[in-house]
C-alpha cells in the first residue's frame, strides 16, 4: 500500500506532521485554480492532509506591474483566471514548478495539454518517493507510434501511477459552488481513487469514481471535438434539432473511436458525467462552442487564433488541438470514413471546408 493510500486511511484520527499527505496542483488557469479551491477546502478539514495546498503558477505580469504569484498569495484570488473568488487561505502560488511540486505525494496535473509533454521533461527525475497523480487535463498527445494519453504520458515520463478526473465541469459555475458531478477514472486498487474521490468532494461537487481510465480520459478529450461541431451550429443558427443531432452523432463516433483505441473501454462511462453529461454542458456553455460560434459566424474568415486571443482573456482552447490530433489518428488508421463528423470539424478549423459542412459530412468525399 502507497503512503497516500496509508495517510488517507487514517480518517478522522490524529495524523502526525511527518505521515500527511501534500499536494500540489500543477496548473493555475480558471479550472487549476478551481480545483485548487475545491482541494484546500477538504485539506485544511481532513486530517491525513497537509493544510497547504502549494499551485503551480506559470508566472506572468499584470496591466500594472506585479507578477500574478505575488497578487495571488496577497490577495488569495487568481485575479486573471478566476477574478472574484477566493481559493482558500491555505492555496500557496509558486512560480518555480520544480519547488512546488518538491516533497508533495499528491500530484494534480490540470493545464492545457499541448503544454504537458514539456512539464513531464521539466519533472523527469525529480519526483522521488511514492507518489501517485491525477490527470484533469483534456487532449492526447499524437506520436509516431499512435495516440497517448495524458495519464499515459505522466505515468510513462514521471514514473508515477495516475488517475484521471474529468465531467461536465464549467469551473466559473464550480466556483460559485453550483452542484455538479465528476467522475475519477482509475486503474487497479479503488483505494487510491477514493483518496482522490475524498479530496476533491464537496456537497456541491459529487464525485464518482470508475475502474476505466481510458474510457473516462478519452471522453473528456474527445468532447471538445463535439464542442466545436456544436459552436458551429449556434454560429450558423441551424436550431436545436440540428445541435441535438450533431451532440448524437459526436457522442456515437466518441464511443466508436475509445472502444477502438482501447477495447476495454465500458459502455457504462459513457452514462457517468465524464459521458453525456459532459458532451450537453460543454456543447451549450463552454469556451470551445463559445469560440467556434464566433468562427462560423465570422464564415470562417477570423482564425481560431485570433478569436482565442480575443474572447480567452489567455485561457487556451483544447477542441481544435485535439481534432487535429484525433484527425492525424484516424488519417494513420485508415478510419476517417467511419468518423465522419471528427473529420468533418478538422477540415472546417483548418479552412478546406465551410462551416455549412457541419450537416453535411455525408456528402463530403474525406
């Protein structure tokens, strides 16, 4: 048994300084710092916890001068990413990831995940001890070799086991502590993922958890493909049939293409909120719709660059990263013809089709 799994057993009794467990999440965007706070309430309560909660903050200079760490730690509020909310008296922002991360047994890895090949080199070889990992990052990295996960990617570079948790999770509706699910992914002992699963849990923020990291991962990646099919749909204001049938088509070809890519993946995850749920509110609220509305609207002539610079404020978007990544696997496979609407949302993003194409894909030659 791992010494997180150890100190989190010790429930409600007394723990010594030396046997708690500390985290550190590695990402501070709207989402980081929302998990930041959701992890320091539970810390600062549970006993098996260090109290601090160390954040790893990419540093940047604000408008007037200071450098957002110094602002986070004065003023307890990541005033770029999450302004308005507190984290928690106990969330320390560090900008010098080896420090944050130094003497930590809790790793929560929650970035934008073209960045997270570079933070695992950063960390190689400075994790030591038994130390276990959850992944809230969305994305896959594409190699020559096929698709790797990011949970994949942690535990290969950093040597580490890691979990995974993803839901229909907008983090400016979790901040204000509205009710929303999630759902941990795991593999081998459920132990650990009930350690997970007594971290981030709240009475507003229900946690499940399920023995199918991929499954779980891969559905939280391939949601923000869906996403963008669903902006385009608002930006051409096709309807809600339309948006209906687009989130139907997107959520068949996400199944289709987990249970290819890992055929232990369970039908069953795709009814948890890293599933369906996830796939409504990302296509009705999230940033990836917002954006690409804004393309379709514009008739594809502003670039996702562009808009993302606009409308992000900095936040970074996943969807048309990841339907290049997914459209790179299914070119390598052989299966664009049998993901129609994947193939469909990479060629309107890089420009070789319409948005119109959206509705109809099944004319398009791929």
């Amino acid at each position: 048994m791992s010494p997180a799994l150890e100190k989190s057993r010790q429930g409600n009794g007394e723990c010594n300084e030396v046997s708690k467990s500390k985290v550190t999440v590695v990402g501070s965007g709207n989402w980081g710092s929302v998990a930041a706070k959701l992890i320091a309430s539970n810390a600062i309560k549970l006993p098996s916890f260090h109290d601090e909660v160390r954040m790893w903050v990419f540093e940047e200079v604000l408008p007037n001068g200071e450098k957002l760490t110094d602002v986070i730690n004065k003023t307890n509020e990541n005033v770029k990413y999450l302004p308005g909310i507190k984290l928690g008296r106990n969330v320390v922002a560090d900008p010098d990831l080896e420090n944050a991360v130094k003497e930590a047994n809790m790793l929560v890895f929650v970035t934008p995940h073209q960045f997270m090949d570079g933070i695992c080199k950063k960390l190689d070889g400075k994790i030591t001890g038994d130390v276990e990992a959850i992944s809230l990052v969305k994305g896959m990295e594409v190699k020559k070799e096929g698709p790797c996960m990011i949970s994949s990617l942690i535990s290969k570079q950093l040597g580490i086991n890691c979990c995974v948790l993803m839901g229909a999770n907008i983090a400016n509706e979790i901040a204000v502590e509205k009710f929303s699910e999630a759902t941990v992914g795991y593999r081998g002992s459920r132990e650990i993922a009930d350690t997970w699963v007594q971290l981030f849990s709240t009475p507003y923020f229900m946690v499940t958890p399920v023995h199918d990291v991929e499954g779980v991962e891969l559905c939280g990646t391939l949601k923000n493909v869906v996403a963008i099919a669903a902006g385009f749909v608002d930006g051409l204001e096709m309807g809600n049939n339309t948006k209906a049938a687009i989130m139907r088509i997107g959520l068949r070809e996400m199944k289709a293409l987990s249970k290819l890519l890992f055929p232990s993946v369970k039908d069953s995850t795709f009814f948890e909120s890293c599933g369906v749920a996830d796939v409504i509110t990302t296509c009705l609220g999230g940033r990836n719709r917002r954006v690409a509305e804004a393309f379709a609207k514009s008739g594809g002539k502003r670039s996702f660059d562009e808009l993302e610079a606009e409308m992000l404020q900095g936040q970074k978007l996943q969807g048309v990263s990841t339907a290049r990544e997914v459209y790179e696997v299914l070119n390598h496979c052989g299966w664009l013809e049998m993901f129609p609407l994947f193939s469909t949302v990479h060629q309107i993003c890089t420009g070789r089709l319409q948005p119109e194409a959206i509705v109809q894909y099944r004319e398009n030659k791929l």
